[in-house]
C-alpha cells in the first residue's frame, strides 16, 4: 500500500508534506506508515480516504492485488 502512495507522489510531483497539509493527515502518520509498512501495516480507512481523493484515484487503487 505504501509503495502504490509513493507512486502517487513520484508521479505528481508532489512531497509527503503536501499532501498532509492537503489532507489534514500528520506528517507524523505517514512516516509510521512508511516505518511499519515492511510488515504490512495499513492506514485507518478515513485516511486512505483523504489520500484517495487528494489523488484523484477511487480507494481501491490502494487494495494490495
């Protein structure tokens, strides 16, 4: 899941910081998902929500296939 936001980013242009202070997700949040992310850990449905719609993409971008 994280791989497929660091897509997003690398794609856009844009930073970490840009899309917390869009959202309203803090930048703190990102860097545990980052962290944690080896091992599978997910964000909260609300914030892979923000996520979703700041991109543009539909939810279901971010479902690991």
């Amino acid at each position: 899941m994280y791989k497929k936001f660091l897509t997003l980013l690398q794609e856009t242009g844009k930073k970490t910081s840009d899309v917390a202070k869009a959202t309203g997700i803090a930048e703190s949040v990102f860097s545990n998902w980052k962290q944690r992310s080896e091992n599978g850990a997910c964000l909260s449905l609300e914030n892979t929500a923000k996520i979703a719609k700041y991109f543009g993409v539909p939810i279901e971008y971010f479902v690991d296939k």
